[in-house]
C-alpha cells in the first residue's frame, strides 16, 4: 500500500482461488464455506502486516481502546463473511439471509417523483445486500464506481452469476458524468461510495454541461472541474473526504439518501434508507450553495462516524485512511 491512496492497494488473492473458493461456495453449501473462513481470516491476519497495523489504528479509535486479537479477527471474519455472502447474494438467494429494510419506503417515494435520486454510502458492511434488496424491490440502481481495483471478485461474481450483473458506471473517464445524468433524468436511483477519495490519476474530473431546469437557471459546474478534499473530524482526528458525489448532486438539483447494509453476524443483515440532502432548491448565491454543501458532508462523516461506534467491525477500509505514513 503506497501513502494513503487506496487506489494503489491491489486485489489479494489470484483468479483460481477466488473461483475455488466460489465453487465450494456454490457446491457444498455455505456452512461449508463459513468453515473455510476461519483459516482464511488467520492468514490474513499473519501474514498482512501493513493492512492489520493500519485497521488497529482505525480499531483503537473506534473502540475507544486499544484493539486486540479477537477484534482484529472479527474484522477479518466480517469482511469474508460479506465478500462469501456476496457470491449467494449475485445469484439471488435472500432467502439464506435474515435481511431487516428500514426507510425502504423513503426510496420509493423518491422514485415516485420521476426525477431520481443519489445513494450515498461507505466501505461499510455489505453493498450487496443493498443491491439484492434493491433488485428484490426492482429499483432501478446504476453504482457508480473506479471498476479497475475489484476486476477479480466481478469477473467470479459474472460467472457464477451470469443474469444479475450490476450496473455500472465507470467514474474517471470520458462520458461519466453525462452517463450519470441521464440515468437519473430517466428516474434511475445512482449509488456511490463516498468514504475514499478519488484516485490521485483521476482527481482531474469532468465538467458537465448545464442544463436549465425550470424556474431556474443552470448552476456553474464545480470549481476548476475537480471534486474538493475537505478535511472533517472523524473518531478523534481530522480526515479528508470528497465532496464530489454531493457536489454532483447539488448541481444536477437531486435528494440524496445515506444508504447502508451491516452485517450483523451469522445470516443477519440490517440495511438502512435515509435522507440526508435535499438539494431540489438551492441557494442562488455561491456562498450559500457552499454552506449548504459542506453541511450535508458534514451529516455525512457524522452519520458514519456512529455507524463505525456501534458496528465496528463492519469497517472495511484495509488502508491509511488518516494519511498518517
């Protein structure tokens, strides 16, 4: 892991492993599988210094004390756990799971307006889950996503599931951003993750074209075309994080949902809608535009910050997320 740029940080494993692992998963069930776990969460557990040394940091600060074995292998077993269920999720098996929707209802009210919506959520608990709930309920979900750091899981997920591929619209290239818009202009709901930073190669962005809105004039792309880096309190210390997905709502006018799927161990998992930025009206001035932006980020570090209090072990950012190297 290079710095703080998770984007450097490779996929471990190989392509046979993962599709091992997805044939016992597949073939002699989950209970199975679960059990493979437990030597899997110990490998990683003794043999990935770097990713163990920055979670304890994470965990000391989560936890309110200082982290030992046991929390580190519930965080590792959590993460397995999540990526193995993902594999029953793609092939559309809920009904292995104990799935609790609260503020499903908030989400269809969005869709009912027409105009769309933004989901908003972190490398925290499962956006399988979330997926499977929304394809369960046909909700129209495109993620938007940099797809070239998670090419292996994808490539096992197509195969063992050909016919519940999620959409996808890749971030950081041409096109992106207009992609984006007319999905929601179609009344499609856009999922992001807004807990990493964009990668240092794609930070550069792109601008969109206004387009007038009625009663309105078109508010000017972001500044310089970039997403800002904004430095927030998050368990105790100062944190960047990118205004980019709320920056990109507010200009195309649209509500914002916190989204989130934890797992909370064995089969259970609790997948949580709710509102946290409605940017339909904005202010004309860009002062007030501006407040209106950083406080939205600010609910939005905040609402992750007592997620990661009460579930700890649902964080799943394996890198130095204080940029303290």
């Amino acid at each position: 892991m290079a710095g703080g740029d998770w984007s450097q940080q490779h996929e471990r494993g190989n392509l046979f492993a993962l599709r091992l692992a997805a044939w016992i998963a597949v073939h002699l069930g989950r209970p199975v599988a679960r059990a493979l776990l437990v030597p899997i969460t110990w490998y990683f557990l003794l043999f990935s210094p770097d990713p163990k040394r920055q979670t304890r940091r994470y965990l000391r600060r989560a936890l309110g004390r200082e982290p030992g074995w046991g929390d580190h292998y519930r965080q590792v077993h959590h993460f397995a756990s999540v990526v193995l269920d993902r594999i029953y999720l793609a092939r559309g098996a809920r009904e292995r799971f104990d799935l609790q929707v609260l503020g499903g209802e908030l989400v269809h009210q969005l869709l009912a307006e027409g105009r769309g919506a933004f989901m908003l959520g972190a490398h925290l608990g499962s956006f399988e889950v979330l997926h499977a709930v929304g394809k369960g309920q046909q909700l129209p979900v495109a993620m938007v996503m940099y797809p070239d750091n998670a090419r292996l899981i994808q490539t096992v997920l197509q195969a063992v599931a050909p016919d519940s591929a999620l959409e996808i619209i890749a971030i950081g290239r041409p096109g992106s951003t207009l992609a984006i818009r007319d999905w929601l202009d179609r009344g499609g709901l856009i999922g992001a993750l807004g807990d990493r930073l964009p990668p240092r190669h794609a930070r550069g962005g792109e601008r969109l074209p206004p387009r007038p809105e009625r009663g309105t004039g078109p508010l000017p792309p972001p500044p310089h075309g970039r997403s800002g880096e904004r430095l927030l309190p998050f368990l105790g210390k100062p944190a960047a994080f990118s205004d980019g997905p709320l920056r990109l709502a507010q200009v195309l006018r649209r509500k914002v949902m916190f989204m989130v799927g934890l797992y909370g161990g064995g089969n259970r998992y609790e997948v949580r809608f709710e509102l946290l930025a409605d940017f339909t009206q904005v202010p004309p001035d860009a002062a007030g535009r501006e407040a209106q932006l950083q406080a939205a980020l600010a609910d939005y570090v905040r609402r992750l910050e007592a997620l990661c209090r009460a579930s700890p072990y649902n964080w799943f950012n394996f890198y130095d997320f204080w940029h303290e190297d």
